[in-house]
C-alpha cells in the first residue's frame, strides 16, 4: 500500500520538475553534465582499480592496497605531501594578501588606471613553464639577474644559491608563484571591491571612523566570501601544482621542492611504475578535495551569516 502511493507522489515530482519553468534548461544542461560526468567519473574509477595494480611497462597483475600500505613507509611520499601541504599555505595565503592589497591599490581613481590594470595582469597570461624557464634565469647563481643585483648594491661577491638550497629554494619557488598568480587573486577583488554596498562605508565615514577602521571593520567582513573563495580556488590550484616547480627545481635539491603532482608523475611516466603512480595520483585526489571542503565550508558559512 506505501508502496502504491509512493510511486503517483514521485511520478508527480518528476512532472513537476520538467514542468516548471527551468524545463528548457534541465534539458539543455543535461547532456553537458553527462559528458562532464562520463569524462570524469570513468577516469578517476580507472586510477582507482590501476592503483591496486603493480602494473609496469612489462605488466603486473592485482595486489589489493600493498600500494597504499608502501605508502605509509615512503619517505619521500611523505615529504612530499608535507611541502605540498606547506606550500598550499603559504603561497595561498600570500598571494590573497598581496592580491587584496594591489586591488585596493588599483581601485584608487589614479591616472593611467588603465594601464595599471593591464600591466598587473600580464604575469596571469604569462605560461607557468615560460615563467619558471624566465625565473631560473633570474635565480642563476653565476651571472644571475638577482644575484649581479645584488652585487652591485655591495651585499658582497658571494652568490646566493638560490635553488641548490633546499629552504632558499622552496621560498624561491613561493615567490615565482606569488607573482604568478596574483594578478588573478587581485582581479577577483577588484570586482568583489566594486560590488560592496557604499551605504554602509559611507555611514562609517560619517560615524568618525578613519579609512583603516573602514577597512577592518566594514570592509573587511564584507569581503569574507570572496576571500574564502579566492582561497578555495587557490588552495586546490596549489595542490596540484606541476609546471612550475618542473620548470623551475625539477622538484630538487634532492626532494626539497617535489610535490605529490610532481611525485605521481616521477613514478608513472619516469620510472613507469603505473600502479604506484595511480596511488599517489589518488593520494592527491584526496587531499584537494579535503582542502577544498575546508575553503568550501568557509565558503559556505560566510554566506549564511
């Protein structure tokens, strides 16, 4: 009987759905979702049931999770998931402070604005290989642009070496993506900036309060989704980063800079171990969408305030 009215009342909710207005859009949408579906569910089964393998170029059969159970012996494994981690963190945090400041900055009435806007944004066009190629010139330790730079200023005729040492190198690394990405993080607040509700900067002004209260008190807050979203965008792009730190370090000295992508793709195309290199593709998998849960559910909350 619970079953009978069951199916009329679910009949009834699908009618109602194709009924409604938004009709013409679940039908023009849907085959492009299942694409997206089929494009990305299939693979990531594919990587799953691969990473139980210890398939080679010269083949391999099933093992079950010893992949994974190698993993947690792995040291380079896992020195590489905590400099992943630390540089997510602080190249993120970086570039949404510097990217906040610049768009404050740009959103001033100066003169040539214009040009302003277009010269912060060419880093952002700029290939990530093409500027990683651009910086290792920059950071050659003999004859390099930073170091002759410095020379000159009289800072002495010892070279820094700045990526054959493991912590100038990972703090090199976070500079040229900084200045990769910023642009792009000052674009968003830009636009986020332009859209803030003037009343209430205005009845702050008029409260007494000068441009910095206005900024931590009034603008600040209003800014908490977008700065949660520029952050969850930046944070799982991060995660993933490969061509710069391959341009850049090839993920050395020794292992200082390599991250998980990095790593994944050392095992699957460079030593051919495909099983492996499925695994620590999983690894990955999971720890972007753990950080972007996190930004996410920020994300998610700052609205609901």
């Amino acid at each position: 009987m619970a079953q009978a009215k069951a199916a009329p009342l679910a009949q009834s909710r699908v009618q109602n759905l194709f009924s409604s207005r938004y009709a013409v859009f679940y039908v023009l949408v849907l085959p492009a979702f299942l694409l997206r579906m089929i494009y990305s569910v299939i693979p990531v089964i594919q990587t799953i049931q691969l990473s139980m393998t210890n398939r080679t170029i010269v083949g391999g059969g099933y093992i079950g999770l010893r992949n994974y159970e190698f993993m947690t012996r792995d040291a380079t494994l896992i020195g590489s998931l905590g400099w992943t981690l630390l540089y997510t963190g602080y190249a993120a945090a970086a570039e949404t402070i510097i990217g906040l400041g610049i768009a404050i900055l740009l959103m001033q009435n100066l003169r040539l604005r214009w040009l302003s806007n277009f010269i912060i944004l060419l880093p952002w066009v700029v290939a990530p290989i093409l500027a990683a190629l651009a910086f290792r010139i920059l950071y050659f330790e003999d004859g390099g642009i930073l170091n002759e730079i410095l020379r000159q200023l009289g800072y002495g005729n010892a070279a820094v070496r700045w990526l054959s040492d493991a912590e100038t190198a990972r703090f090199s690394v976070i500079v040229m993506t900084v200045w990769k990405n910023v642009s792009w993080v000052a674009l968003i607040f830009m636009a986020a900036l332009g859209s803030l509700p003037r009343e209430a900067l205005e009845a702050a002004a008029v409260d007494g309060a000068n441009a910095l209260q206005r900024f931590w008190y009034v603008t600040l807050p209003l800014l908490k989704p977008a700065i949660y979203l520029v952050l969850l965008l930046r944070a799982m792009a991060e995660v993933q980063t490969f061509e710069q730190i391959y341009g850049l370090t090839r993920g050395g000295p020794g292992s200082a800079t390599k991250t998980l992508a990095l790593y994944a793709f050392e095992r699957f195309f460079q030593q051919q171990r495909y099983g492996y290199g499925a695994a620590v593709n999983m690894v990955l998998l999971v720890v972007t969408i753990a950080v972007g849960g996190i930004f996410a559910w920020l994300l998610y909350r700052s609205r609901e305030i």
